[in-house]
C-alpha cells in the first residue's frame, strides 16, 4: 500500500560504434547527469537545448540537441514546440524528426526529457513528452529506444500508445505504468512490465480502490501476478480509510 502511494506521488508531481560491452549502464535522472551546452531565445524565436549522456560504458557520450521554437501562446510559461532531436558522439550521428510536441519544456525537470532504461537491456533510452497529460496522471509522449544491433534508437509505438493513458517510469529497475483508472482520487492502479520478443508484457499489476462493507469505508488491495500467460489474483489485503 505504502508503495502504491509512493509511486502515485511520483506520477503527479510530475541514437558505426564499437561493439557492445556487458556492463549495466547507471540509470540517473536527466537533472543530475546532462549538461546544458546551448539554451537560445532568438528574436526568431527558435529553441535549442543540449544534454550530454552516456547511455552504456561501452559506447562513447552522446550529446542530445532538441530543437524548435518557442511558443507565444505562452512564453512565460516556457511552452515550447520540438520537432527534432540530434544525438552526435565521436562520429556518430542520428536525426529523429517528423514530430511536433507542444507543451511547457523545463530542462531542470525530467518530466519532459528523459534518458532511462525502459526495456531493461542495459543501455539507455530517450523519452519526449509529447503534451500534458490530464487528471489520469497519464504523460502523453514520444520514446526511442536504443537498437545495439543497428546502433542507433528506434521508435516504439508501443510506449508511446501506453503513455496516452498513463503514466510511464522506471523505479526499481522495472518499467512502471501508474494511472487513475475511475477518475477519483481512490480508483488507481500500478502495472509493472517486462520486455519479451521485443514487446511490453504486463507481469504485474496492483488495483487499489475504496468500497464499504457494512458502513465502514475500506481501501481494497488487489495483487495480480501473470502466470501461465494469464493474469491471476494473488493477494488481497484491505484497511480501513478514517478520514475520508
């Protein structure tokens, strides 16, 4: 219960290199690891931000331009509209384009950009908030994930299509997708995924929600474990809410 709590709070508040090696890329937040190299506001209004990161100690840093303009909709409020990023390192070069975002871009908050290991292979992934996301504490957005085989990061449309209803992260080196499922503050649930044959299996998932049994309200607990390629009830624990 404490860590469905835990995770709801963190929801809210919110690619010719050398060969791969065996290590496990460390997994930090954009905040403590980029480096700002270009922040520009031009008369033009364009828009440019760069981190340096390194997705994997057997590859070379990779620096990750984003580009594209600010918006005068709203410019107090850093609304900025990204429709490329460049990734360049010791001779490498990568432009993934044909998009248009549209939202507030702060670099400080990983919110909008981040690097993280989604599907749990050891090298590091980009994920681009696409837009706001609503009371469903879902964070509509774009994600790459990186290929070692073709050496550069790859679209997935599987990500991207979770997160139109989700909320997407990576806590305890496992990829959570924690949403509202009744619109109201009791309804949630947290799934936990693993990534096999190159897709998002959902392996986990716990159901909170609040009900009354005789005059007395309860917050329910319900953990479901797949087994046998099915998802299974395992446990279920209840406590009484006193304060409604």
């Amino acid at each position: 219960m404490k860590e469905f709590i835990c995770v709801c709070l963190t929801v809210f508040l919110i690619t010719g290199l050398c060969g791969c090696g065996q290590g496990k890329a460390e997994q930090t937040s954009i905040q403590n690891t980029a480096t700002e190299a270009t922040t520009l506001h031009t008369e033009a209004e364009e828009f440019e931000y760069a981190v340096t990161q390194r997705i994997h100690e057997s590859l070379p840093e990779f620096t990750f331009t984003l580009h594209g303009q600010h918006n005068n909709r709203f410019p107090e409020d850093h609304w900025i509209t990204i429709n490329a990023i460049e990734i360049s390192g010791e001779g490498y070069h990568q432009r993934l384009d044909g998009f248009e975002t549209d939202g507030p871009f702060y670099p400080e908050n990983d919110t909008c950009l981040q690097i993280a290991d989604f599907n749990d292979d050891g090298y590091l992934d980009i994920r681009l908030l696409k837009w706001m996301g609503g009371s469903l504490g879902n964070m509509p957005s774009l994600f790459w994930l990186w290929d070692n085989n073709k050496q550069c990061f790859v679209a997935n449309k599987q990500l991207e299509e979770l997160s139109e209803s989700s909320g997407i992260m990576v806590r305890d080196q496992r990829l959570v997708s924690s949403y509202n499922m009744k619109g109201d503050k009791w309804g949630h649930s947290i799934s936990y995924y693993t990534y096999e044959n190159k897709k998002f299996v959902k392996a986990e998932e716990t159901q909170n929600y609040c009900a009354y049994e005789d005059d007395v309200f309860f917050m329910f607990e319900e953990i479901y474990k797949r087994e046998d390629g099915e998802m299974r009830l395992v446990s279920k624990t209840k406590e009484k809410v006193e304060n409604q």
